[in-house]
C-alpha cells in the first residue's frame, strides 16, 4: 500500500475491523518511512451485470428499477418492504455467483416470479402480468392455470391416502375459464 505522503509502498497494519456492516475492512496503518498514519478499505469487488433487454438493448442491473416492478406488483399484499429487499439480495447475489455477465431480461423475471409464488398469489399474477406483458383475460387465465396445476397436484397427493385417491388426483386441474 502506498503511502499517501511520501509515495513509499511498505507500511504495516497498525489495526483492523470490519466496516459497513460487514462488507469491508478497515486497516489503520502507518509508512514505514515518513510514519505518517492513514487508513485504507478492502472491499469485494463486484463485477458489473448487464441486462439484456428484449429490444436487444444493454443496461446495468439497477437493483432499483427491480424493486420499483416488484412494489407496484405487491402493493396492499402485505410483503414488506424489507421482504422484497430480501428477494432482491438473493437475486443478485444468485446473478453475481453467475459465470455468464449479460442477463436476459426474462431470466430476471423468472427469478421474480419463482421467489414471490410462494409469497404472494397476487403479487405474482400482478408482476407476471406486467412482466410477461399479458394482453387479456386469456393471458391472466393461463397464469392463474399454471400456478394453480404447480400448487394442486402436491397438495392433492400428500392428503391422498388410499391408491384411488392417488389416481384421482393425477387428473388435470379445473380451467378457471371454461369456453361455452
């Protein structure tokens, strides 16, 4: 480490402690040369996420512009606000253990809707409406189709008991909207 004063490079650690909750290192130290004191900060160093919009266009991952989608979808839900900064966390985290830098918009909003499906029915059907941009009722329909047959069928069979009752609940789940 350099010394900010006179340049030289050889200083030592007079002391250490976590900083920032955590996630970094604070070191006081002093040159070996001029002796004057400083302080340096050892941080992880994060590389950038880009997001790969559907329009073909590149932007960096702005975990603000995330959590304002998933606020309007978990208005009156009552998800938190902390719940959703939890989600955001894992998503990121999950993103940056990632080999591959350039993210898919659709990737991120899977990662969405997996985590908020076992939180919040509307908060999913809201943020997959937005998401997957649905154009009517059918579009809803298919959503509520799909998160109810991945919901049902384990429910169904764990309460069965009898092997009838595990063939009967094999069968396709009711459609929410039926053709007349």
């Amino acid at each position: 480490m350099q010394c900010p004063v006179c340049q030289y490079t050889n200083s030592r650690v007079l002391e250490s402690r976590s900083a920032e909750s955590g996630k970094s290192i604070r070191r006081r130290r002093e040159c070996l040369q001029c002796q004057h004191r400083f302080t340096t900060y050892e941080r992880i160093e994060f590389v950038p996420i880009t997001v790969l919009k559907r329009d073909g266009k590149r932007e960096s991952f702005d975990r603000s512009k995330l959590l304002r989608g998933m606020v309007r979808a978990c208005e009156k839900t009552g998800l938190s606000a902390s719940d959703l900064e939890l989600i955001i966390d894992e998503i990121e985290a999950e993103l940056q253990q990632r080999s591959q830098r350039e993210i898919p918009t659709q990737e991120i909003g899977e990662l969405v809707l997996q985590r908020l499906k076992s939180l919040s029915e509307v908060a999913y059907v809201r943020f997959a409406s937005v998401y997957r941009q649905f154009q009517g009722i059918r579009d809803f329909a298919e959503a509520l189709n799909h998160f109810q047959s991945d919901h049902e069928p384990q429910n169904r069979v764990q309460q069965a008991s009898t092997p009838e009752d595990v063939a009967s609940s094999i069968e396709t789940p009711p459609s929410l909207c039926s053709a007349s």
